[in-house]
C-alpha cells in the first residue's frame, strides 16, 4: 500500500479528465464516448478524496453508495474490496458511473467542489464497476440463505433491476419479468449504445441471473397477467413498469411519415439496432436533416443518434434557453462538440409536410421568457408574429411521456394520481398490501438513478414486510 | 422459445403456423394479437391471433409474406422455433350479445376475422361471413368459418363464389336487412369501401387496423391512427376501431412509410444475405 498522503497532497491534484472519442470521429460511429480512466489515472483521481470525516457526498446518492470507502479502497489498490463495497450499495455500478448525473447529486456535495472541482465520483464508480466485470469471483451478489419468499418484479428498467438485486441479497426469489425481448427497459431500448454500450447492461443483467434472479422477458403485465395473478402467485410484488407512453406536440401534420417519438426512435435504433439496417431487420428513417424537440437527456440521446446516423444537420429546437435544460451538462456539452445545432426559445407549431406527406419543415415562433411557472422555470411566451420554418426531412419529439395505463387498468384496486401514476407511501407501498411501486410509473418521467434508489428502498420495506417488521 | 408444430400453404402468398403459447391460447380473446420476434436481429411483427387450442396449449398465426421479415417467419419448419411472443395485447373485440353479425374479411383479414366469428357464435350470435380474395386459391379460412355459421365466398375473376367484390356481396347482405353490426377486416381500401356502405345504412362497423408497430404496449406510439379527430395508438387503444371514424387515407399514407426500406431488406436478402428461399 502506498503511504497515506497529506490533505495537502490530495489537494494539490486536479482533477483527471476522462478520455473520450474525438468529437468528429465519434459522431459518425456508435461506440461509446467515454473511453474509461487508465489504471494510473483513476489511482490519483481517487487519492483526491479527502475521505472526509464526515462526507456530504453520500447522501447526495440516491442509493447511498459509501464513496469515501470505495474510492479509499480503490486508491489503496484493493480492488476486490472497493468492489464489494460498491455492490453492496448499488447492484448496476456500470450504469450508474455511466448514466447518473453526478454534477447535481454526489459530486455536487463534494467539498472539493467549493475551491475547485469535485471528486470525479461517477468516472471512479465506473472503473471499480467495469473492473469487477472483467474478474471471475465477482460475477455474483452476495447472497444470503433462502428464505422460501417469492417476489415479482413488474418491469427490468433500472427500478426493477435494483429491487431485484436487493431482494436477491436478501435471500428472496426473484422473478421479473419484462415486456420486451430483451432486459434492460429504458437502459436498452432508450440509452444509446454510446452512451451506455449494450453489453454493460448485459454483464449487470447476467451478474443478478448469477446471483439468482430470473428473467422472463415477452410478459406484459396487464395483458399475459394481471397484478392480481402475481399477488395470488408471489409474497410481495414491485411494479417498476416505466413511464411509458410518449407525448406528442399536438399540432397539425404531427402524422406525416418522418415524425417520431423519442421511444420510437431510440428503440429503433438501440433495441432494433436499426443502425446496422439491413443487417438488422428494422428500417428507421435517416433524415438529412432532423429536428429534435425537448431539452432533457431523451433529446440529446435522439439528436446525438441522428448525427451518427448521417444527418447533415442535427438540430435541438426547445423552448426555454440553455440554463433552463434539463439534460446532464455533460450530455449538452458532448452534443456541441459532435456539432448539433441549438434552436433556443423556439417553439414548434406545425410539422410541414410535402405533396407526398412526408415531413419537409417543422414551422415554429420564437419565445421570450416570462415569469417563472409552477416548475419554478421561466414560463415561456409568445413572439408575435415571429413565425418562421425549419426545413427538416425527420422531426423527432422528445418532449415526455405519461403513465402507460396497460398495467393499471387492469388491476382497479391500485390507486392512481390525476396523471395515472401509482401512488405509493413512504415505503414505497402502493393502495394493495404487499405490492410497492417505483421509478416512473411513481414520479412520472425521471431519471435512471431515481428509479435506482426507489427500487431500492422499495426493496429493504419488501424484506421487512416480508419478514413480519412491517 | 415457441415450437412450430404445424405449417401450412393458405394461400399463394399466406402460411398458417401452430405455435406452441400456452399461456396465450389459455386467455386470449377474440382481436387480440401477438408480437412475433422470430430471433435476434429480427423485427417484432404484430399479428393477430387466428385460432387458439388451449389443450395443446398452440395459437394460429396467420402470415402474408411481404418483405423479408414475413417470409423469414413463414419458413420456419415444423420442429423449429420462434425466439419470443409477448402477449396477447391490445382490446378484445366488442362483440355483440344476440342478433346477426355480418363478417366481412378481404385476404389474409379473413383469418382475422376468424376469431370474431367465432366469439360471436359462442354468445348466440347468428354469423354471416362474406369473404374473397383474387380468384380461388387466395379465399382462406372458409371451412373455418363454415363451422360458425352462412358464408358467402367471392373472388375478382369469378372462379370461385360470386363474381366481384367483398364489397358487392356485402351490399346485398345489408340491403336484406337484419344485420346488427358489421365486421370488417382487410386491406385498407376494402375496409373503407365497406365503410362508405355501412355508413349511410348506419350500422355500426369494426375493423380492424394493422398500421406499423414496434413494441406494442404503447411506448413506441409509432401504430398512431386517426379516429374522430384524435390520434390514438393502435396497439393500446385498438387494434379495431368504429371505423365510420377512421382515417383510412392517413392509415394508408404511414403504411407507406418503410416501402423503400422493404425493397433494400430483401434485395440484400436476395444477394445471399440471408437463406429464406425465396419464390
């Protein structure tokens, strides 16, 4: 072990960058962005650390992951160990060290932060994380004596896949099941393969099978069973079923060929892999120039992806201005360096179609911004007059989703918000003894580690229901 | 993994296959369709379930061979499998509880219709079938449908059934009167000719809409139709619609989209690509 360094030592390193495809090459291929910390690299990020006494970053995580701990590990070059630590907080290290927005949960809270950069917590995660993937005696959670339970899990997105990786630890049977093909939910079908390369969701999904967990994908719950069904077959139920249906604009020309949703987009190209089209069976329209309506990470996944596709111009057209984005700033910021074009205070009002009803420009009117709405975020308002059109052959709306009621309406007893999401307490239990809910069919579209930590502590009030506590 | 157990020729251009689901064929209801992923790498095709035996625990898929990714699934052999089935999704059919149902299917909509039929008969309802196809070996389904009650058969050229038109037949049928509500299940221009009959008669017409799909289950939003006005997405809030409602010209349009894109999937097939055995 090398000796402890001073805090003055530690204070003297900045912060180490994280290697990245160059800007011009990778936006015209689908591997990942990030390249990932050399050994030597991560070993003096980690030594950064101040190993604070008492640390602000953990309960910046909504998993609560002990940082200090691993990273304190990982810098003494004890692998192994900052890799239990890791997995004992958080069952999918990989993705969240790929796909959490650090800047505004724990690195924000790091006190280096206040005379300069914060810890770069999330490149460090990712390296334990992907350091594990590749060491045979750490495929596995581990996992305690069976307690005879049985559990469901509704949905395999990054809610359920936590869940299942608790309640898996725990000592349950864990079965989930899953809509689609493939494992993974928003993580295959809505990250982009450069952003978070398939087969990281592969190693984190294996590593729970390894662990005990069962994954039975092509089940729709709602329509192959209904909640009831699992209730009369399992001892608890977690419904992490997603967000679901995408919202449309609503104006004219919305239907013309060349308009996407965001899901559809995303999934043709990352769950269908329509970018190697004709070697994947499904086709997705490669627009010369595409449109990307919204401002959080779905549009930036979206415009990026018709960058890569071929696009001569991939533009982001939003509302309000770059301040009020809701996307990572990291994901912003890339999107620049690949050279996406931003149409700020914009606002779409009609698709235009050809004489053949194929998209040929998106007509819309500049905005000024006003008085903060509900969302506290400036309301944005009108510019007379201000019409103009973008010309564009793809138009894709990035804009949210709602509550996809297949589950619901199927089970009346669950008690839905005006929006048709569950509600669930404190613990994370929905209106029905013994079924809990989580991620976005709870809040409504959010983010992969929110659902991450609603699974988890959807998780630890299973357990103790399970076992008489609660 | 879904066993082929049975495969047979319907028609020059249709294939029936029996495919071990038993947990389909236990709860599945008529109109109700699958999402069929033949492998890795393939498309989710929506088809909608034909027939179903719980006791063997197989449903009947129902396939026209278009593009690549039809005729991929239409030349699995009995013994081979099919990789994933997710369902079955999308609204049961809105069957009627007594009278007279006059089923109208064009094509491969025949064996779409099958279905309705035959929950019709179970409740009471005194079926009539009309359905057609080019000439007499594109007519699918007709002893099927024999079972369930009359059944008038008609082909353009006139070499089986009556002379003409689903349409013609289906005119007669309603100008005799009695009929309830219609069913209407086929290619797109057929379903709005039925429309335009049955509108100004005022009978009530379902029919069944197959627009372009990806999940399913409501995510995608790429199925979206038009009906009364609204956009609606077929596979949550359909697959069938009172189709005095639909928008048959923008169904038709989005239909269209992916026909280039069909044409370069099996031109690529057809350079050695891929080994379906093309006819």
């Amino acid at each position: 072990m090398p000796a402890k360094p001073s805090t003055k030592q530690r204070l003297q390193i900045d912060r180490q960058k994280m290697t990245e495809q160059d800007p011009l090459v990778r936006n015209a291929n689908f591997d990942e962005v990030n390249l990932g910390l050399p050994e030597k690299v991560a070993l003096l990020e980690a030594e950064r650390c101040l190993l604070c006494r008492d640390p602000k970053c953990i309960s910046g995580c909504p998993v609560m992951v002990n940082i200090p701990r691993f990273i304190e590990m990982l810098w003494q070059g004890n692998l192994p160990e900052a890799a239990q630590c890791l997995l004992h907080d958080n069952a999918l290290p990989s993705i969240t060290g790929r796909v959490c927005p650090q800047e505004t949960q724990c690195e924000i809270e790091c006190i280096r932060g206040n005379k300069g950069l914060p810890v770069a917590i999330g490149y460090l995660e990712r390296y334990v994380g992907d350091w594990a993937h590749g060491q045979k005696d750490q495929q596995s959670l581990k996992v305690a004596p069976s307690t005879g339970k049985k559990v469901a899990v509704v949905g395999s997105g990054p809610g359920g896949l936590t869940a299942a990786g608790e309640l898996a630890k725990c000592g349950h049977a864990v079965t989930v099941f899953e809509a689609l093909h493939k494992p993974g939910g928003v993580l295959v079908y809505g990250i982009p393969e450069f952003r978070l390369p398939k087969k990281i969701v592969e190693a984190e999904v294996a590593r729970l099978e390894q662990s005990g967990v069962k994954i039975v994908c092509n089940t729709v719950i709602g329509r192959t069973y209904t909640v009831q069904e699992l209730r009369d077959q399992f001892d608890a139920v977690f419904i992490a079923n997603g967000a679901g249906l995408p919202v449309f604009m609503n104006v004219a020309g919305e239907n013309f060929k060349g308009v996407y949703s965001a899901n559809e987009y995303l999934t043709r190209v990352n769950l269908m892999a329509a970018y190697q089209f004709p070697r994947a069976d499904t086709p997705v329209l490669k627009g010369q120039r595409v449109a990307t309506v919204g401002g959080g990470n779905v549009a930036m996944d979206s415009a990026r992806t018709a960058k890569r596709l071929g696009a001569e111009s991939s533009m982001i057209v939003y509302r309000r201005t770059r301040k009020e984005m809701p996307a990572r700033a990291e994901e912003i910021h890339h999107a620049e360096e690949e050279g996406l074009q931003f149409e700020f205070l914009v606002a779409p009002i009609e698709v235009i179609g050809n004489d053949k009803k194929w998209v040929a420009g998106l007509k819309c009117v500049r905005m000024n911004l006003g008085e903060p709405d509900s969302s506290g975020r400036a309301r944005p308002i009108v510019i007379p007059g201000s019409e103009f059109v973008i010309p564009c052959d793809v138009v894709v709306v990035a804009i949210g989703t709602r509550a996809n009621p297949l589950l619901t309406a199927t089970c009346p007893d669950l008690k839905l918000n005006k929006w048709g999401n569950i509600i669930v307490d404190e613990k994370g239990m929905t209106s029905l003894p013994g079924v809990f809910a989580g991620g976005d069919i709870v809040r409504g579209a959010a983010t992969v580690i929110l659902a991450m930590g609603d699974g988890k502590r959807a998780a630890k009030a299973m357990d103790d229901y399970l076992s008489g506590k609660a | 993994m879904h066993k082929v157990v049975a495969r047979a020729q319907l028609s020059p251009n249709v294939t029936r296959l029996d495919v071990i689901a038993p947990r389909i064929a236990q709860i599945r209801q008529p109109g109700q369709f699958v999402i069929v992923h033949r492998a890795e790498g393939a498309e989710r095709i929506p088809l909608t379930i034909a027939d179903a035996n719980p006791a063997a625990g197989t449903i009947v898929l129902v396939i026209q061979s278009v593009g690549k990714s039809t005729r991929e699934l239409v030349a699995l052999e009995p013994g081979r499998a099919i990789a994933g089935i997710a369902g079955p999704l999308g609204h049961p059919t809105e069957l009627i509880a007594s009278g007279r149902a006059l089923c109208i299917g064009g094509g491969v909509g025949t064996a779409v219709v099958h279905p309705i039929a035959q929950g019709l008969q179970r409740r009471g309802v005194a079926v009539v079938s009309v359905i057609g196809g080019r000439s007499k070996e594109w007519v699918i389904f007709e002893a099927e449908l024999r079972r369930l009650g009359e059944v008038q058969v008609c082909t353009d050229d006139g070499s089986y059934g009556r002379h003409g038109f689903v349409t013609d037949a289906a005119k007669d049928a309603l100008a005799a009167g009695g009929i309830d509500i219609v069913y209407a299940v086929g290619p797109v221009p057929m379903m709005r000719a039925v429309v335009n009959l049955t509108k100004p008669l005022g009978v009530r017409t379902i029919v069944s809409l197959n627009p372009v799909m990806v999940d399913g289950t409501g995510m995608c939003g790429g199925c979206r139709v038009g009906v009364g006005g609204q956009t609606l997405f077929a596979c949550v809030d359909g697959p069938e619609f009172d189709g005095h409602l639909v928008d048959f010209d923008l169904l038709m349009d989005r239909l269209s989209t992916y026909r280039d894109f069909e044409q370069q999937a099996l031109a690529a097939c057809q350079e050695g690509a891929c080994k379906i055995g093309l006819k």
